[in-house]
C-alpha cells in the first residue's frame, strides 16, 4: 500500500502565504480543513507553512508525506443523519522545524506573499519567559519566537505598511489575540527595538482574537487499519473529528473578504466582540455539559450519547437549555436556538463516546462558571427559580456521595472539596446533620461561590427538597417530573 506524497498523489499546490505554529491535530483538523475548502472553491490560493513550536522529534514531520493528510469529518449533519466524509487536504505545503531549521524559519519573513499567522500552542503557549533574547536561535515562548519573525519582516520590507500580517491565535484563553499582542510588545520593549519597530506592529498588523469550537478525535488508533483499506493508500497523520465546527474572529471587516469568506460561506464569524459568543457557548454547550453529567451518571448512564438517547434524561437537559438558559442570555433568540440545536446534535454524535466521569472533573467549579450566572439571572428576571438548574445543584451534591447502586466510582476536584464532601457526607449518614443543613454548608461557602449563596431566596431549601427526592426515591425517580 502506498504511503501519501504528491509524486504518487498528485493535485494542486499553492503558494505559501500562511504561516502555523503548531503541527497538532486541532490545526489540522480545523483551519487547515478550512483552508482547503477555500483553496478549492475560491480564488484564495493560500499554502500554509507549519512550524513545529518545540524542539521534539514526535509526530514526525508531516514534510515526510509532502504536508499531505487525511480529515475524516464525522457526526450528525443538520438533519441529524449520520454522516462521515474523508478528505485529502493539500493546503500544507511542507513543515519546518524552529529549532533545527532556524534561518528557513526566519526567511518566511521575506516571502512578500505572506499574510497570516494562525497558532495553537496550547493554552501555555501565550505566555511570558523570562529569559528570552533576541539573539536566542530559537527565543523559548512562542510570543517571543513571533516578535523576532515581526522584526525580521519589518527589517527586510523597511517597514513597509503593505507588508503586516493578520495574526489568528486559535489558543482557549480569554481574548487570545490581545493577549499574544500585548507579549509581543512586552518583547519589543524589552529587547529595545527600535520605536519603528513598535509603530509598525500597532499600524500594519491585526491581532485578533478568536473562539474556536470543534471537537477533534485525532489519529483513529484502533481503526487505522479498515479506514486506510477503504482510503487505498496508508496516512500516518489521519485526523478525525466531528461533523460540527464555529470559528468567530474579533477582527476587521475586511477578514472576510480577504479569506474570501464572501464566495464561499464556511461557519466562520467576523465580529466587533467575541464576548457574546464565549458566553454563549460556555452557557449552553458547557452548561449543558455540567447539567447533565452529574444527573445522567446517577441514572446509571455513562456516556453523554447514552444519557441523549434516553428519552427522560435528554428532555431534562433540552427543557434545561430551552425554558431555563436561552431566555437570560444576550444574543437573538434564533441564534441562541440555531447553535442549541447544534450543541444537542453533537451530543449524540455516534463516533464519539465521551465518558461523564471524564467531564465530572471539577465540576463544583465548572457549576460556578457555566451555570450559576444562569440560574442566579433566571431567578432575578422571573422571581422564582429554575427548577433544573438547582435540581442540577442538588445532584451535583449527592454526585460527590461518590457511589452508585452500591458501587465506588472515582470523584475529581481539588482536595478542598473532596474533603469537605467526605465530612459533609459522612455526618449525614451518621444523622449529625440533616440534609438542609448541609446544602447550607455548602451554599455558604463564600471563598468557592463567590458568594453566599445561602442568601439567594429559597434555594437552600429548593436544592435540600431535590437532594431529599434523589437520595429517597433514587435519580431516575427524582427528576422524572422535571423531563
């Protein structure tokens, strides 16, 4: 069986105007994806260079297959229907390595065609190293490394304006693109750049911000062997992820017209802001998420696609997200809804099996971010409170009992709770408290809430009733009348 190359696999290549640090599996699954797409429907003609931010050896170089890979897309279409499409992305021209290869890196500054930065270099990547220099051959931090490629074009094009770039973190921290900007500039001064230098980056570079939403699965291990038997060729860097991706750039206008968005329309968003958006889908795709877990585990379920195709437990987590999330967020209505619709489809989607202990993790944290804004504006907006987000509540408290049907199962957060919960719990058995008591325990706790939720009308005793119903007639039970 042949191994991927464009000698045997010939196609169209195109000239090398972007430049991506980062050779993982989300790039490549997401905006290398796009740009193929682009790349075949429109005139955009955009090659991507990758760089491979830090000095390892694993993957090997995705140059060994002449930057040729296979996507597998996979999941729920809008009609809810099964789909999986294979796709050979020819977007990637070549890979460089920083740290063995570093003059081809900082000639990628004098390609005048050059246009975009794209980057994922994990969450850590936009950071600051303090004993990054100029002259290190590479400078440690990817911000650092990105500021000597800045001075390098800058220096090679005099400072022409025409010659900035369009900067796209695609890093999961809040406003990564103001983030990366402020580093750059922090390198800049530090190195004592010319004042040029620092008037350029401001007046002929974007920095924009981005939310990015897909769910990669990566390098298919266990089916590696039927799906390059159906593809007729071996691909060491296959690339699965699912059907469903949103890509929302805080930038200018123009964006869209440059990556000639406007000939063919991808699920990519330019906005003014890209606040809406996290909130929305930390509210209603991780809120659901949260809601879910703790209700659908006591259940006796175990994966998010189980707990979907379970007619109670799926009404739960839609009345939940329709009735209870959606009325208090700021964004139309329609919108809120279409992505809604999104979020329920990719939570059934058959090729993935996403365990809900593995989302269980911390989940006293993730209740605080994704779903007591909710809850808490529900009851300010309406008087009263949401019966499924503080039923959510209750079942979050009786999740950290850490048994089912008799059975342990390992509960995840930070020591603080464990403990807490093991005290809380273990008086309760003992009848030293009662179960108002210690919802209000843990309601009080104004280092974790923020807050002291013991305040909140009627909640201690809304979260004790439902606690009260899960622990005497079991989950399945207690949440019927909320389905």
């Amino acid at each position: 069986m042949k191994t991927l190359n464009r000698r045997d696999f010939p196609g169209a290549q195109y000239p090398e105007r972007i430049i991506q640090f980062g050779e993982g599996n989300f790039l490549r699954a997401f905006v290398d994806w796009q740009i193929d797409l682009l790349n075949e429907h429109t005139d955009l003609n955009s090659g991507v260079v990758v760089v491979r931010p830090i000095e390892t050896s694993f993957p090997p170089s995705l140059s060994t297959q002449d930057g040729l890979y296979t996507t597998i897309i996979r999941g729920l279409n809008e009609k809810g229907e099964a789909v999986s499409d294979a796709r050979l992305i020819r977007s990637v021209n070549r890979e460089i390595s920083v740290y063995s290869e570093y003059d081809e890196f900082l000639k990628l500054a004098h390609n005048p065609e050059m246009r975009f930065v794209f980057s994922n270099t994990t969450e850590a990547g936009i950071s600051y190293h303090a004993g990054d220099k100029f002259d290190d051959a590479p400078a440690v931090s990817y911000p650092a490394k990105l500021t000597r490629l800045l001075f390098e074009r800058f220096s090679h094009f005099n400072g022409a304006l025409d010659k900035g770039w369009i900067i796209i973190p695609c890093e999961l921290i809040d406003y990564n693109g103001d983030a990366l900007r402020e580093l750059v500039l922090r390198y800049a001064q530090e190195w004592a750049l010319p004042e040029a230098f620092i008037q350029w980056l401001d007046q002929a570079n974007s920095f924009c911000s981005t939310l990015v939403d897909r769910i990669v699965t990566g390098y298919p291990r266990d089916e590696v062997a039927k799906l390059e038997e159906e593809l007729g060729y071996h691909d060491g860097f296959l690339d699965t992820a699912e059907h469903f991706y949103l890509f929302v750039i805080q930038g200018p206008k123009s964006l869209a017209t440059e990556l000639r968005l406007d000939k063919y329309p991808l699920n990519v968003l330019i906005v003014d802001d890209i606040k809406p958006y996290k909130e929305r889908k930390v509210a209603i795709l991780n809120g659901a998420h949260t809601a879910l877990v703790p209700v659908a585990f006591q259940a006796g379920l175990d994966t998010v696609g189980e707990a979907m195709n379970d007619a109670e437990i799926c009404a739960f987590v839609e009345k939940a997200i329709y009735e209870e999330i959606i009325p208090v967020l700021d964004l139309p209505r329609d919108e809120l809804e279409s992505f809604a619709s999104a979020v329920t489809g990719r939570f059934r989607n058959p090729y993935i099996k996403h365990q809900l202990l593995s989302i269980a993790l911390n989940g006293m944290t993730k209740f605080r971010t994704r779903i007591l804004p909710q809850l808490l504006a529900g009851q300010k907006a309406n008087g009263t409170l949401p019966a499924r987000l503080t039923f959510a509540l209750a079942a979050l408290i009786a999740f950290y009992r850490g048994e089912r049907n008799g059975e342990t199962y390992p509960v995840q957060d930070d020591a603080h709770w464990l403990e807490r919960y093991q005290q809380l719990w273990s008086q309760h058995r003992d009848r030293v408290i009662g179960t108002q008591e210690l919802v209000a325990i843990v309601l009080a706790e104004k280092d974790h809430w923020e807050q002291d939720l013991t305040q909140v009308p009627g909640l201690v005793e809304q979260v004790a009733n439902d606690l009260d119903a899960i622990l005497e007639k079991g989950m399945r039970e207690a949440v019927r009348p909320l389905c």
